[in-house]
C-alpha cells in the first residue's frame, strides 16, 4: 500500500490499484487523495513555507543534499516501484539522484544590473509561496524531484500530485523526504484529474508546475488563471531529427533509431519525425530499419532494455488507432505493425513508416509511442518550413559532420532545445522549455529557477 503524505503523515482512505503495464496485472494499492486532504495539505503548507523562506540559500540546499543521501541509502524502497508502475527494467540506471543534486547545487544570488556614483539597481529574488507540481506518468520521479528540487531550493513549500497511473514511487519518495525535511514542507496527493483541477484553482496555492499534454496544460491554465497563479508548463512536443548528408550514415542511423524509441518513444522530447537528405536516404532508411529490429522486447524486468511497453491503456490506444490510421491509408510499414506481432501487456513492436505525406496523422501529431515516420529532403529552404510547421516547438536534433551547418539550422527551427550529433537528453544545467504550444515557461538550469520565485529589484539612491 502507498499513501499520501499531509504534514509529513501517512494518510490512509479511499484507494486505486496500480497496475504493471508489462503484464496487465495488478501491482498495488495507492490511496486517493480528496479535496478535505487538499485544503488538510495546504494549511501545512503555508505554515511551513513561513518558517522555510527565510532560511538562507545555502541551510535549503543542505537540507536538499541531505535527501538525495536518504533516497541513495534506501533506493531499494523506491526503485522497485518505479519500475513496476512504469514498465521499466529494475535494473535500468537510476537517474534521479544526479538530477535533484545538480538542482539543489543552483541559486540565484543578487545581480547588480546598473550602477553609477549615484544609483545601484540589484536583483533580488524571493520564493512566490506554495507550489502545486502535477507530474506526468512516463518518468514520473525524475520530473518531479527536479520541481521539488527547484522550488524548495528557492524558498517555497511544495504539495505534489503525481499521475494516477505511476503514483506510488513519488508517493514513497515524499515520505522518504519526510524524514528529512522540516514538517509539511513536502507532501504528496494522489488522485485523478479532479485533484488536479482543485490544485489549480485552490486560492492558497501560488503557482503551478505541471508536465503533460497540451489539452491538460490548456486546462491548468484556464483553471490557474482565476486566481491570477504563476504557471509553469512543459506540454507535449512533434521533435524532428534532421539528418543531413554529411554524416556517418550507419552511425548515425544507429543513434537517431535509439533516441526515437526510447521507452518507446514515451518522451516528450524524444524524436517523432525524421527528415533524411536525398542523397542518403536510401542507405538511411536501410540502416534505420535494420537497427530498429534488433531492439529486443523483453516481457521481464530483469534486463535493461532500451524499449518497454505502453505505460497505460489510454496511450496504448492513440498507438493503436495511429497505426490504424497508417494501414488505412496505404502507408508503407517498413516494419512492425502486423497482428502476428502481438506482445503480452501493452507491448507494441517498434514500427517505422516511410515517407507518409506531410499532412498525415502520423506526421502531424505526437504519437508518444513506437512508430516514427522517415521523410526525404533537398534542400535546407524546403526542409526547414516543413520541420517548423506543427503548432509546437519543444525540441529538435541536427546531425551533420559540418558542425557549422548543423548550427546554421539548428538556429532556423521554432524549438527550445536542440542538439546536436545527439539524440535528445535534457540536461539539468540546461533550461528545458517548449515554443508555441509547447508550453509556457520552462524548468532546470539558473533560468528555470526563476519561475519559482518573485524578482524584486532594489534600486538605491547613493
């Protein structure tokens, strides 16, 4: 059984069962959070906030450093979980601690942004109060110790809500922390949609952090917005790869294959679409195909595989009908797709499309899951249009020997990250942050601090 965790306790009631996306079969119990425990839970947090904020930078990030050596001490308690709500392998790295430590190293000390014999105008920066993070189901525990991370190292109280599909390895986390950290400082609600909505619109809740889709962000903000909250959202994104024709075709197409079906693809920005130029196409796609049928499907959770299943049945169904959609429309499946592939749980064999048009499903939304189109290319003045029209923008590969011209349009694509000769991996000292419907704001690096806090500048009159 996992519970929530209101000022600092253990709180028991009504429960969901989690299930093991591998399988189908059920794993645990995780109690439901309901809008008495929210208003319990927001109580503790403001009065916990009170006696945080004023501590000084260096006090929060002792206590933070403190919590990664519990959580690298009693791992065994959360890593477990983990695996089992999302269908990764145990034995899959754990990444959390790297990503919480490098948050809790960073600050925003005082800036002097003008100064002359007369005036000095400094920077100041102050935590904005109680902070709502609502988490994703597909890597649930990293994304939300970076939030937890961020906020608490700026001064604020936080209450979590992880997904209703992965809630137990947060909710275990959050009471991890409870040894740690001052009393309802963090705590953890789980429940459905409804949960969340009651956190965007609670009056005694400052700002909201959420990570998922562009319906749900849209719906946070419209809730958010009635009581003027600060928001912070990190929505879904259509990453494209663009392959140019300078490279080292069978390594590349190694990398690019290993990048898009990623956890199967269940990546925000994970590579979705795939532009490969004219000359190289062919040797590409051949390449490609070929690497994408050695990744190996493994029903148990004792190796480290790079391809898992489907995390729940909902995703599992969008695949499904985009697949669908691919056979309807006569589109060449250059492999995967076929009913003999059938896998136990929500397993979906990687499928790879070739050349669909440019208006297609397949093309035009994100399918977070195992199938990824390749596309052909000629020019950069052709390519560069076709790459920029989605209405998001969250990130997007370049691969090309000539590191000039893969900056050259790098900088050309309506995106917030892109990388370089390598597949997409966020990183904690970089600020991740989506254009367009991508979403609003952005987390990690000194930037994404700022979102957790108010910036009040001082000016001083000599």
């Amino acid at each position: 059984m996992f519970y929530n965790i209101i000022n600092s306790e253990r709180r028991s009631g009504d429960y969901a069962t989690v299930t093991n996306p591998r399988t189908n079969e059920a794993l645990w119990k995780a109690t439901l959070g309901d809008e008495t425990d929210l208003n319990e839970a927001v109580k503790a947090a403001r009065v916990s906030f009170e006696s945080w904020k004023p501590l000084s930078v260096e006090e929060r990030q002792k206590y933070l450093l403190k919590l990664a050596d519990e959580l690298e001490h009693r791992r065994d308690e959360v890593q477990p979980p983990l695996a089992g709500e999302t269908g990764k392998s145990v034995t899959n790295p754990f990444n959390i601690l790297g990503k919480l430590t490098v948050v809790a190293s960073q600050s925003l000390p005082d800036k002097v942004d003008y100064e002359t014999k007369t005036l000095k105008i400094v920077s100041t920066h102050h935590p904005i109060g109680v902070v709502g993070a609502i988490c994703p189901w597909n890597f649930p525990l990293v994304l939300a110790a970076s939030k937890i991370a961020a906020a608490l190292v700026m001064g604020n109280s936080v209450i979590v809500k992880p997904s209703q599909f992965t809630p137990c390895a947060t909710l275990k986390f959050v009471e991890l922390a409870a040894s740690v950290l001052p009393r309802g400082l963090l705590q953890a609600l789980n429940g459905d949609s409804d949960i969340g909505r009651l956190i965007s619109i609670h009056p005694g809740i400052d700002k909201i952090s959420f990570t998922g889709s562009i319906a749900t962000g849209k719906k946070v903000a419209e809730s958010a917005a009635k009581t003027l909250k600060r928001v912070t959202l990190e929505l879904g994104g259509n990453d494209a790869s663009v392959v140019c024709p300078d490279v080292d075709v069978k390594t590349v197409a190694a990398k690019v294959a290993a990048g898009s079906f990623f956890h199967s693809g269940q990546m925000c920005v994970a590579t979705k679409r795939v532009y490969v130029h004219e000359a190289i196409f062919q040797e590409f796609r051949d390449t490609f195909v070929e690497a994408v049928k050695n990744i190996k499907i493994d029903p148990s959770d004792d190796q480290s595989p790079l391809f898992g299943p489907i995390q729940n049945g909902l995703q599992y169904k969008v695949v499904k009908d985009l697949i669908a959609d691919c056979k309807e429309n006569n589109y060449t499946l250059l492999c995967g797709g076929n009913t003999d592939d059938e896998q136990p749980g929500l397993f979906i064999p990687p499928i790879v499309v070739d050349r669909p048009p440019d208006d297609s499903r397949i093309v035009q939304m994100e399918q977070f899951g195992p199938i990824v189109p390749l596309m052909i290319w000629s020019t950069e003045d052709e390519v560069i249009p076709r790459v920029n029209a989605t209405c998001t923008g969250l990130g997007a590969c370049v691969w090309a020997n000539d590191v000039g011209t893969a900056e050259r349009i790098a900088r050309k694509i309506e995106v917030g990250t892109v990388w370089i000769n390598s597949a997409e991996a966020p990183n904690p000292y970089g600020y991740c942050s989506g254009w367009k419907q991508s979403g609003i704001g952005g987390e990690w690096g000194n930037q994404g601090l700022l979102s957790y806090s108010h910036t009040q500048i001082i000016q001083l009159c000599k």
